[in-house]
C-alpha cells in the first residue's frame, strides 16, 4: 500500500491511493529497505529457560531432544515424523501423491478430483509434472486474460493411512495398532492412499519469528503445555509436582510460543500424523521407553546429535546411546516429570494409568521442538553477508541483482514481505528493531508500521465499495484461490470462536470486553494503525470510513508514546458509536477483511520451497511472478487490493521479472542448499506415493490388504558439513 505520510488527513491519502491504482505502479517511490536477518532479535520466552524456576534446566538437551522427535518416524502411526512434510529446506519437495481434493473449507460432499489441463486424472498417486502448473492458468499469465484451466484442488502434503487409533507398542514396532481401511475420498479404485493435507507445508526454517503459525494463525503465540489454542483452551495445562506425594494441574501461559502450539497439532492429526482419536499422552507411551530414532541411522558428526549417536567414523549406526525418558529427565526441571505415583487423568479401557511424564508428553514434545526449531536461522545468504553503502543498499550484489531488488521494492513486494524475515507475521521480532533500524520499514514518506499491534487497518474495496479494513497484522488475502474453497483466517477454533484478531478487537471497541480471548488485542494502539480507524480533527460532518468528533470519540486507552501516526489519530469511537456502527446494515467504519486471509510466508530460501501458495498451486517463482505482474487471480472482498493489483514495470518488461527472480535467489542461504549444520539431520525414509500411478496402484500394505503399497525416498544421514550435492529447487524433482 502506498502511504502519504506528508498528506494533512488519511482520508484523503486513501482517496488518492484508490483514485490512482491501476496507474501509479511505475510511478511509486521505493518502499521498505530489507535489511539483513543478522539484525533481527529471536523473541524472548521468558520462564522457559531463564528466571529461578525455569522449564527447560539444560538447554543443549532439550535441542536434542527437539531434533531426535522431529526426525522420528515413529512419531507417526505409520512411519510419518515431522520432518516428513519439512525435510526440503524445511518445507516439503514431494511430488507423488500429494494432490488434495479441494482447500481447508471444502465440504467433504465436495471434494472431487479434476482432470489435470492435459485431461489426465489429477488425482491421488498422480506424479506431478511441470505441466501441471500453475493450478489457475490464464491465456495470457501476465494479464487478466481469460481462463484456459482452474481447479480448486491443492497440492498438500502426504500424510497418513489414518484408522480408527486402538494403542501403541511400547518398545519395538513403531507402527501403532488401528482399525485400517481404504479411505473414502483418498484411494485409487478399491485401493487407498495415503491422505493428503488441504494446505501446502511452509518451511520451519525461521519459523521461530513467526507471531501466530500454521498458515490460518490457529498455533497461538501463547502455549498452554497441552494444545494450540493458547488461553483459549480452558482445560489446558501441565502436571506439577508440588510435594513427595502430590501433582497438581496448573496453568501454563509461554507468550511467543507458536512454535510449541504447532507441534502438538500434527501427531493428532489423521491426516498428517496419526489414527484417529490417538493423543500426544499415547504417543509419550510409545516413545519414553526407546531409543530415539531407534531404525534411523544418525552421523556421528551430527551437529546436534552426535554426542548421542550410535555411529563412528567407520560406521553409521541406528538411534541414539539413551532413551527418549532420559533425554527428557535431563532437559526439564524435575517437578515436570519426578512424581512416582499416577496422575487423575481418565485412560482408554484396558490402558494403565499415566505417569506424569506420559502425562506432560505433549509439554516436552513441544517445547523440545521449538527450541530446535529455533536454532534454524539461515541468516547467511548472499544478501546477508553483503556489505551496505550510506543508503544501506547491498552493494555485493549483481547489476541484474540489485535491479531485482529495486522491483521487489517498488511493486509492492516489500509492503507485506517485510522486515529482515521478509515477513510481516514477524511481529515482535519486525517491532524489535523498528527503532534502531527505520529503513526496513520504509522512508520518510513512505513508512509502514512496524508496531507491536497483532491488528492493522488497510484501506480495500467490498462489494465495490472504498473501505478502511481491520485485518490481522501478518495475514493477508492476495486471491490466489476463491474464498470458499479456503476462509484461512477467517475460520473458528475447536470452541467455535474466531481466529481473527481483528473480529475480537471490533467486539472490544463495542464495549463487548469478553469477546477477546487473545489478551494482546486490549493492547492495540489505534495510533499504530497503518490507516487510522478515528481522527480528532474538528471537521463539522461525518466521514465515510472514519470516526469523527461529530459522531463521539474517546482516547485511546494505551500511552501514546512512539506512536506510528500523528498523536491527532490517537482516538478511538466511543463504545456506544462502535456498537452502533457495526449493528447497521451497511457499515464502512468497523469492517474485518479477514476470509481467506493467509499468513505471509517469509521469502528466505524461497528458491528450494516449492510449491508455492497456501495451496501449492504454483511449481516455479516465475510463475508466482506473473501471478503478481497480473494482480493475482480472484477478487475476494477480503484481497488486499492496494498492495495486489496489476504491475506494468513486471507486465511489460521481461528484464525486470528475471532481475526480481535472480534477487530472490539472493535470499537462498548454502548452509539450507548443502544441508550444513544447523540443517544437517538423520536419516529419514519419507513415503512418497505408492506402486502404480493415478491410475492403478498395488495393493497388500503390510498395515492392511486394502492399502496401497507405499514407495519411500531415502535421505541419507547427514553430519555437520553437509552434503555434497545440493538440494533441487521444487521443479527440478517433477516429472519432465
């Protein structure tokens, strides 16, 4: 969005911008300056590691820990680890069997397999090829052309046989016992398949920046020790021993903990991870009693594992020297997992009571993966290590380089890829150095908000008409699919209340204080709104898209120091005015774009995590460049128009498209590429489709007669140094 800061009112600013969009592209200043990953500060957990009781009592181990569960197969109920979906720059480069029938908001009812563009089934066990791509084609892909091909189905990420979950094997097989059966939706003829996730996999790798995570923001910034959802939960917390014969449950409350909240959603999951019905509890019973990684070979020079391994220099060898429960007993702090007795926990009939260390599995599993997941920074790309001139541009990249940058810059890029992450859900992280590095969000007249507020207001057009927006900062909606084959944001959690930040605050603002169930919403500065919601001014009439005098205005409640507008937009409706304005029929002041908003993805490595989109639907950034030069491909009331629409300097100049592309491969850091420590890792056998093609498959999987064998691809073990040969980007492992 271009931002007028030397215009006398926002208004007016939001009329030039709407008067002048289809336009301006070639005539806008250059926006943010990203600056080097180097500068931007891990947000802090305090009480996980620090204070004078703290959670984790050795680091080192809990990493460990960490790294041995995310590469563990048998996390899963039938071979899946984490890392299945994340084993490609941290991202997913599978190319068989890895299409779903529709997104995340699609009715089962609904969801049917299309025909590829070629009319061949684009369906389950398909291998995909660079024809199959984008997923959206247009006759011209540079502009809003017409439609050769479109499909709402996704490419996801292949996941589990699931089954109805009856228990685990506490010691040696690592597949668990359930009731197995083709799947409805997922099977090839009589044959099933492997299930396939409605999204596409991000990468893990800087994850740890990232405020709120999965692409729908459901991972809370807050972890509660036992699922995603943060305060919301009311039944979440941990197991505490608080005397030689007592444990009590208590509250946990980690704030940026969103890694922690993801981790404990895939090994319930039955698509990804897990039978149905199986718990993270049931999980710790099948993992405390083994070695870790126990039919996994592990490099003896492993960066993380090593000193734990089984190998030598002469010879790998399976699994670490020490079970999982030790691991655990020497990352957290006793009163965690040293109660001898049961906990009051109800059990599956037939099942012996849990201990508190089964009990505060999913505690250990998280934290444990956040922590590892935290030392995957990949600050050492060639835009990084790049020394600045005085206007800190990089001055060690190429001519062709730098122009990429200067389009990155200047089409609208920066506005949402922002910061050193090149995220804008980067928010206590981008809020961090706003101060001591003002480049990176922007120049004197053109600024972008860098505050701390989890809601933003965006100026945007529904049902045709000019509208100033709440949305949630870091999410955003550039119509890439139609809005009700995925609501992103816009959907609920397990209570039924919304994800959204921003419907929460418009509740806040009427008066409705209960309605917030995320405590950082009552802290929203109104006077760090990219576009203010209420202006002070004496103006004698009311205004379309702001609050005015004339309709009653308080102050906001929070100091205003280091506001991001002027102290003149500081105010906020009275609760009685807010009530009323979103009670009418048509309202223009108290809007929440927030369906079919997604999580802004960093841009790091972005050369190796293909595909690309929440729902995978395109194979190379050539084609995400052209999706962009012709302003994406839906028009969703909730697309941020401002920032995506047609862009003649990349329509119109095949140079400029390949410089933004050559620019981004900048970002691309070779410890990722060679898979150097920290990215090294142990072996991992990854289901990738299954004998045959979408047409027949082979059925007799040892997990059931009805299943289709499984095919795998083998990643070597692999030691601090890396591996010879690099990673492909996602277009070279498809099909010719």
């Amino acid at each position: 969005m271009r931002t007028f800061r030397n215009c006398s009112h926002p208004l007016l600013a939001a009329a030039m911008l709407f008067a002048s969009m289809a336009a301006f592209a070639a005539e806008l200043p250059l926006g943010p300056m990203p600056i080097s990953l180097k500068y931007l500060p891990v947000p802090p957990v305090p009480g996980l590691a620090d204070g004078s009781d703290p959670i984790v009592v050795n680091k080192p181990a809990a990493i460990a820990l960490g790294k041995a569960l995310f590469w563990d197969s048998n996390v899963g109920s039938d071979g899946m680890a984490c890392a299945s979906c994340h084993f490609q720059a941290g991202a997913d480069g599978r190319s068989k069997n890895q299409i779903s029938a529709g997104g995340q908001s699609k009715p089962v009812a609904e969801q049917i397999f299309a025909d590829s563009s070629d009319a061949t089934p684009l369906g389950p066990n398909r291998t995909l090829s660079l024809a199959d791509f984008p997923l959206h084609q247009r006759l011209d892909p540079l502009a809003d052309s017409a439609v050769v091909f479109d499909t709402d189905n996704v490419v996801g990420s292949a996941g589990t046989f699931a089954g109805e979950f009856k228990g685990v094997n506490r010691f040696t097989s690592g597949t668990d016992i359930c009731n197995r059966a083709a799947d409805p939706v997922f099977r090839v003829g009589a044959n099933g398949t492997r299930r396939v996730t409605p999204r596409n996999a991000p990468t893990v790798i800087n994850a740890v920046f990232n405020h709120r995570s999965f692409w729908d923001g459901r991972a809370n910034n807050v972890f509660n020790g036992s699922s995603p959802w943060g305060d919301r939960d009311p039944d979440a917390g941990v197991w505490v021993k608080t005397g030689p014969r007592n444990v009590q449950k208590q509250r946990l409350h980690l704030i940026n903990s969103s890694l922690a909240s993801l981790a404990v959603a895939p090994p319930a999951n039955h698509t990804e991870m897990s039978c149905s019905n199986r718990s993270l509890l049931d999980v710790g019973r099948k993992l405390l009693y083994r070695a870790p990684l126990q039919n996994q070979l592990v490099h003896h020079a492993d960066s993380v594992l090593g000193p734990y391994s089984n190998s030598n220099p002469e010879k790998l060898n399976p699994g670490l020297n020490l079970p999982y429960g030790s691991l655990v007993r020497q990352a957290f702090n006793a009163k965690y997992w040293s109660y001898s007795g049961s906990v009051p926990l109800a059990v599956p009939a037939g099942q012996a009571p849990y201990t508190q260390l089964e009990a505060n599995f999913p505690m250990f599993f998280a934290l444990a993966i956040q922590l590892y997941e935290s030392t995957l920074i990949s600050d050492q790309a060639p835009f990084d290590n790049s020394a600045r001139d005085a206007n800190h541009q990089p001055v060690d990249l190429s001519a062709a380089e730098l122009n990429g940058l200067k389009q990155f810059r200047k089409n609208q890029c920066a506005l949402c890829h922002l910061g050193p992450n090149f995220s804008s859900a980067s928010i206590a992280a981008n809020a961090a150095i706003a101060q001591s590095h003002p480049e990176a969000f922007g120049e004197p007249t053109f600024r972008i908000s860098a505050s701390a507020n989890v809601v933003n207001r965006i100026p945007l057009l529904v049902g045709g008409l000019p509208v100033t927006a709440f949305y949630d900062t870091g999410f955003s909606s550039n119509g890439a699919s139609r809005e009700a084959n995925d609501i992103g944001a816009g959907g609920v959690d397990d209570f039924g209340n919304p994800l959204s930040f921003s419907l929460q605050y418009l509740q806040l603002l009427a008066g409705n204080g209960a309605a917030v169930l995320d405590s950082e919403v009552n802290a929203v500065r109104a006077c760090d709104f990219q576009d203010a919601v209420a202006t002070n001014l004496k103006l004698p009439y009311s205004l379309p898209n702001l609050f005015t005098q004339i309709d009653g205005l308080m102050p906001q409640p929070q100091s205003t120091a280091n506001c991001f507008l002027p102290l003149v937009n500081a105010f906020l409706p009275t609760p009685a005015v807010a009530a009323a304005e979103l009670n009418k029929a048509v309202n223009r002041k108290m809007v929440a774009a927030v369906t079919a908003t997604f999580k802004t993805p960093s841009l790091r490595n972005i050369e190796l995590t293909g595909p690309y989109m929440h729902n995978g639907s395109m194979a190379t950034l050539e084609q995400v460049v052209e999706f962009y030069s012709r302003g994406g491909n839906f028009k969703n009331d909730s697309k941020h128009v401002t920032r995506v629409f047609p862009q003649p300097t990349l329509q119109t100049d095949a140079q400029n498209r390949a410089d933004l592309v050559a620019f981004l491969k900048t970002l691309t850091d070779d410890r990722v590429r060679y898979q150097r420590a920290p990215f090294d890792h142990p072996e991992l056998k990854v289901p990738h489709g299954h004998s045959g093609d979408e047409v027949a498959t082979v059925a007799g999987n040892p997990l059931n007669a009805s299943l289709s064998k499984d095919e795998y691809l083998r990643l070597p073990a692999v030691g601090a140094e890396g591996a010879a040969e690099p990673l492909p980007a996602f277009e070279q492992r498809l099909a010719p």
